[in-house]
C-alpha cells in the first residue's frame, strides 16, 4: 500500500481560474491495454493514463511476453504488439496489480481464459478486497481458482482454459465483475450474457468492437457475447479521453471556492461516468458543457464550472453506480453546502481502496463537519468553512487524498493530509495542476 507521503492543503488564497487538462481515464487505459495485448497486431494508444494502477496492467502482460514500446518519455503513448487470444506466456513469477482492483478483477477473466497456471496478488490494501465476486463466475465457467477465504482474498491461483459460456446475474452493479466475466467469454464455448441490478460503466462493451469483437446490449440490459475466435488491431489509434474521475476534484473545488471559473479540456461524459455532475448540478453547480464531441466510441466536452452557492440534496439511488468513484469529492461538496445532503444504496463504497463512508467521515469530522454516517452512505449537513490546523488519513487511497485537498480549500487553515502518496495511483500531476489552477496544495517536505 501506498502509505506515506503528507499533503499540506488549503486554505485557497483566491479565485481558482484557467483551463486545464487532466489525464487519461484509468479504466479505459487498462482496457485498451488489455484488449491490444490479446489482439493480433500491433496497437497504438494515445491519451494512455501512467498511473502506477495502469502501468501495472501493462506490466503483467510483459511479464507474460507482451512487448510494450513506449513513445514518449510521459508514457501517455504507447504501442502494443498484440500476441493474440492464444499468444500469451506463462509469467515466471507472480503477477503484480499493486493498488489497482480493475487490474486484478478483470485480469482474473483474462487469465481465467489462459492455458496455463498463474498466481496473481497485489499490495495490503488490494489483498484485502473482495474477489469472490469475480472468482465465482470463471470457477462457474470451469477455470480452478484457489485462493485464500476459500478464493475471496488474493493471492488468487488460477488455472483456465477450456471455459464454458455462462449466464452471470451479477449481485453487484460492477463493471469490474462484468468485464471480467466479458473478457472471460471471449474464450468459452457458447454465448456468455451478463445481467446486472443497474448498469455499471459500459467502456468494455464500447471498446470491445473497436478490436472486431461485436457485444450486444439489449434494450431491458442483457449483454451477451459470442466466443471470440481473435481480436484484431483497429485500423487507428485507440484514444482514450480525459478521466472525469479526476476532472471532477477540480470541478468541485471551483464550485468551493467564491470567484471561481475553472474549465476542464475534452472530459468524458459518458452518461455511465457522469453521475458526479447530475449530483452536483441537482446540489445547484454553475456547470456548462461546451464543444461536445467524440473520442473514439466515447462522448466527451468542455466542462466550465463557475463558483455557486452549493446546496444538500438527496442522492437518486440510480445515480450512485455512476458516481461511484466521486462520492469521496462529493462529500467535501457536500460538508461545505447549504443543508441536508443524503447517500444511501451505496456500500459499494466501504469496499474500495479504503472504506471511504468511513475514511471521509473520519477525516471531514476532524475538521469539524457534520457527517452522520449511515451503513450504505451518509448524512451530511454543511457548514460555511472547515477547521484548519487539523491532522487527516487518507489510508493510502489517492481519492480520499484529493478530496480532502479540496475540502481544505475551504478551511480556515491548513489541513494536513496523511498517507496521500497514492495519489499517484491514478492521477500522478494532481498537485501541480491543483496549484496551475490556484489551490493551495503541496507535499510536505519533512
Ligand atoms: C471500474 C469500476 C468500478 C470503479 C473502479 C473502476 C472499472 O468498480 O469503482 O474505480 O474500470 O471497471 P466496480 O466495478 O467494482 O464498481
């Protein structure tokens, strides 16, 4: 885990102002790694997101043979040269997702797939996450999976090959789960559907038939997959947009902080993505979207958001899976709004990098907000600024980092944000673009 590294944060000197863009998004770049390694020919991808979480990912296919060639020093574009479904080397050690839980769950249907047996893992935090919910369907499709709780904690070992297609209703609205079982049965003998209680981020299906692999997602939400017999290499670079789960930290830091107005170039707004600017425009942002077009087989625009007088609101529970990585930034929102904001439906959340109902509660109530925590969300009743002066923990998950970074904006002093280093799990220029926009944010020194 990525523990260590303090944040001194806040508060904000004046206006935040300009026009930046953030990064690539995190789970379009592991897809596109993965489905470039698994196709025949060689891909180029741009807009790559270097985070350790993706690098991970690329780092396990080399370790299975896969030759990755970098094409600038950013590591924001590469170039992959596919082996095919078929083509992959048994890995001579044990393969490393780190941090990153869409590297390991989705990974766990690829390998699922593969003939020979692998072992993967992946730091504290990630070998406390749940994986029965991905290693219950691949054992259903005949791969042997052998872990510790009886395979729901990693190490997992997996043995696959030879899988049959199966009907999967997930327990879980969860594009990890989905993805994993999709990429799985690209390798079973007959159609694989997939079901969920709501429907989770869609970017596998999107990018699955950029590589010559149709999916087919009926109008009540069943998809369904034929077997594959190869992936291709498209024709052109695979782009990948800039991540919104990223853009949204700063969105709500303009909205924090009085005389703001703050643009986020080319953000994805993938309606499955965008649920974190439903809640903030139902809390009453200053949001616009400008130049909407697309990139690849994704919707994308300008995101403008000017400070407003933010108010609590109640969450709509078919909003949360497609906010589900805001919520951290949208409780900071929230502790600074005028009134009641509401979460339920959402204990999705106390299984992430951290516990984040827990993780935020703790450390906006240290700086004296009013959360009530509930099993499945929170309460939340703002007030007009926090405390500085205050110690936080970000237990070494990067989004409760940056949401208190921008919480402190808000505070009458600085808040110092412990074990924040894994910021750099998925946004690894957050603090330079933080401070380009005006925040009051740096690494401690000491
Ligand atoms: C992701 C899916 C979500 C999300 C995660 C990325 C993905 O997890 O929280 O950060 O890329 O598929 P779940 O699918 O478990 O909800």
């Amino acid at each position: 885990m990525n523990i260590g590294g303090t944040l001194i944060a806040g508060p904000a000197k004046g206006p935040l102002q300009g026009r930046i863009t953030v990064p690539g998004d995190k789970s379009m770049s592991h897809r596109a790694v993965m489905l470039a390694a698994l196709a025949d020919g060689v891909t180029e991808i741009h807009g790559f997101l270097p985070g350790e979480d993706n690098i991970s990912t690329a780092q396990m296919f080399i370790d299975m043979g896969v030759q990755v060639e970098w094409l600038n020093e950013a590591k924001t574009s590469l170039r992959i040269h596919g082996v095919g479904l078929h083509g992959l080397k048994a890995p001579a050690g044990v393969l490393d997702a780190g941090n990153a839980g869409t590297c390991v769950r989705l990974m766990t249907g690829v390998l699922a797939g593969q003939s020979f047996t692998s072992t993967v893992s992946g730091d504290a935090s990630l070998r406390q996450r749940p994986m029965k919910r991905v290693v219950d369907p691949v054992r259903r499709m005949g791969a042997v999976v052998e872990g510790a709780a009886g395979g729901d904690l990693l190490p997992l070992t997996i043995s696959g090959g030879h899988l049959h297609a199966i009907d999967h209703l997930s327990a879980v609205a969860s594009a990890q789960v989905k993805s994993c079982v999709l990429l799985a049965g690209l390798y079973a003998d007959g159609i694989t559907t997939v079901r969920e209680p709501k429907p989770s981020r869609d970017h596998t299906e999107r990018m699955l038939p950029l590589f010559g692999q149709p999916v087919d997602v009926a109008p009540d939400g069943l998809i369904s997959l034929l077997p594959a017999n190869r992936l291709t290499a498209p024709d052109g670079a695979v782009l990948i947009p800039a991540d919104p789960s990223s853009a949204c930290f700063f969105a709500v830091a303009a909205s924090l902080v009085k005389g703001s107005d703050v643009t986020l170039n080319s953000i994805g707004v993938n309606p499955r993505r965008d649920g974190w600017r439903r809640v903030m425009l139902g809390m009453g942002a200053t949001m616009r979207l400008d130049h909407a077009h697309a990139v690849g087989e994704e919707p994308v625009a300008d995101v403008r958001v000017q400070a407003g007088g933010l108010h609590g609101m109640h969450v709509d529970a078919a909003d949360v899976p497609d906010a589900i990585d805001e919520f951290p930034v949208l409780f900071a929102a929230a502790a600074l709004a005028d009134g009641e904001f509401v979460l339920a439906d959402a204990a999705e959340l106390r299984v992430k990098e951290s516990d984040r109902i827990a993780a935020m509660a703790t450390a906006l109530q240290a700086a004296g907000a009013e959360v009530e925590e509930k099993p499945d969300g929170a309460v939340i009743r703002g007030v007009a600024s926090l405390q500085g002066d205050v110690d936080v923990d970000a237990h070494g998950d990067h989004r409760i980092a940056m949401a208190m970074a921008v919480a402190a904006q808000r505070a009458d002093g600085e808040i110092r944000i412990h074990n924040a280093a894994a910021i750099a799990t998925s946004f690894p220029n957050f603090v330079p673009l933080a401070q380009r926009i005006g925040m009051n944010v740096r690494w401690s020194e000491g």
